[in-house]
C-alpha cells in the first residue's frame, strides 16, 4: 500500500490544473479536479488516471464538487478514465456534480454512463 | 487477470522540448480562459439576462467552439465578439489557424463510450445555429441562440 502512493509524488504538476487525491479507502481513490475540466485540463486529468490505475487503483471516484465547468473534452477524459478503470477490473464513479455538469450529462445523455452521485458517500457507497 | 495495456502509443509522443510543451499547453489554456472571461464580461454588460440554464447553453456553445478552433486550427490568435440583438445572442469567432476539416455529420453517437466527437453536436444542441466558413487565410465561426 505505501508502495503505490510513492509513485504520485514523483508526478509532475500541470500547469492550471489541480486535482487533489485522496485515498478514500483502502480499494477507491477519490480524484478531485479544481477549476474547470475541459479542453485544456482534460490531458492531465487522463494522465493522472492512468497513473492511478498502473499503480494498481482501479476503482475510482470523481468528486466535480470543485469542478466549476465541464466540456465535451473534458467529460471524454472521465469516460477515458471510466473505460480504464473497467479494463482494470474496477469502475468510475462521479460525485457532487454542479448543474453545469449535469446540464452537459444531460445534453450528451452521458448521465446514462456516468450516474451522477449527489454526494461522495452515495458514490463510495457499493465499491 | 489483467491484461497489459499499451497506455502510451509511441507513434502519438514526438520528443520534443518539456518548455516548449508546457508553453503550448498554458497558450491554450490562456486563449480558453479569455473566452470564460469575455463571456462573464458580457454577461455584466446586459440589462436583463436571460435564465441561467440558457445562459449556460449558449456557454457550453461557445466554449465547444472555442475549444474546436483552439485544439484543431491552433491558432497564434482568435478573436471572439459576443452581441446580443432583441431576439437573439451571437457569438462570432475569427481566427487565422488551420483550415477547420468537418468530420462526417454523425446523426447520433453510436458508441455510449467515445471520447471524442461530441463537441460538434454538443454545440448545434445547445445552440440553435453554428455556421462555419473559411474567407481567405480566415476561419469564420457563427453561432446563434434564439431567446
């Protein structure tokens, strides 16, 4: 266990992007993004998945309680991360989106794929 | 069992310098800021606003376009003029990148999971009109939202 988080500190920081990490359990890791996810955050927000999952976590969930915005871009980088996450044997979840984000889950109906949890314990919940 | 993953594909990943990349990054970072600021001035600058799920449409609009010319045409400048008329909103972008090569207009995503592709149909939901034509060496970008 104190093996896989090693790894992180050695990540380089993106420029604007924040997404803290949090281990909420022994099995699920929670990602919590900061500003907007999109076109310009999407790249780091996929890299840092992949990081998580070759590090042997696979089961994740999305807190977008700091998310401010979501595009087309960004949501493509959670299903990135989703699609992952399932080859791994694990799964994704997202928690706490604003409506912006739901209003975009709802324009791509990607709220059938991502259900969207109102709160990081309904998420974390059933992991 | 899991199988391997072949995570990164070598034929993506030019060498190329770590500064030059991070400056790249932040340009496209800034140039979408600009356009979250522009729109947050306009929307200051307008008597009586209209709701805020409209508002967030014609946002997500705007910003699938933005995010299109940037990522796509990679432009050293892009202009973007917002206008509000009596019965509509408008928002009209310029740029001098790459010409803008339509993917074939898809009627409906057919994979639940693509990662890409929905920006385009993204922008004609949330909008009521998104035009595009190239005049010379200029990208031109139209969209319109009815109130």
């Amino acid at each position: 266990m104190p093996a896989r988080w090693a790894g992180f500190h050695h990540i380089e920081q993106e420029d604007h992007v924040q997404i803290d990490l949090q281990q909420a359990s022994e099995r699920v890791t929670v990602l919590a993004p900061k500003g907007r996810l999109d076109m310009s955050s999407a790249p780091a927000f996929r890299e840092r998945v992949r990081q998580l999952i070759e590090a042997g976590t696979s089961q994740l969930v999305v807190d977008f309680g700091e998310v401010s915005f979501v595009d087309s871009s960004g949501l493509g980088a959670v299903i990135g991360g989703l699609k992952l996450s399932r080859q791994a044997g694990g799964d994704l979840r997202i928690a706490r989106p604003n409506q912006q984000v739901l209003l975009v889950l709802d324009l791509t109906s990607l709220n059938r794929v991502l259900q969207p949890y109102a709160s990081l314990e309904e998420a974390l919940a059933g992991f | 069992m899991r199988a391997s993953r072949k995570l990164s594909r070598a034929s993506d990943r030019e060498p190329r310098p770590a500064e030059e990349h991070a400056l790249e990054r932040r340009a496209r970072a800034d140039q979408l800021d600009a356009v979250h600021d522009t729109l947050a001035q306009f929307w200051e600058g307008i008597g009586a606003l209209p709701d805020e799920r409209w508002r967030m449409l014609f946002e997500v609009a705007v910003s699938e376009i933005a995010a299109n010319i940037v990522e796509h045409a990679r432009p050293a400048v892009m202009n973007v003029r917002l206008s509000a008329a009596a019965d509509r909103m408008v928002a009209e972008f310029t740029d001098t990148g790459d010409d803008w090569e339509a993917p074939p207009e898809q009627a409906e995503i057919l994979d639940e999971l693509a990662e890409r592709g929905r920006g385009m149909t993204l922008a004609r939901t949330a909008c009521d009109e998104v035009a595009y034509e190239r005049v010379g060496a200029v990208n031109h970008w139209r969209l319109v939202k009815r109130l």
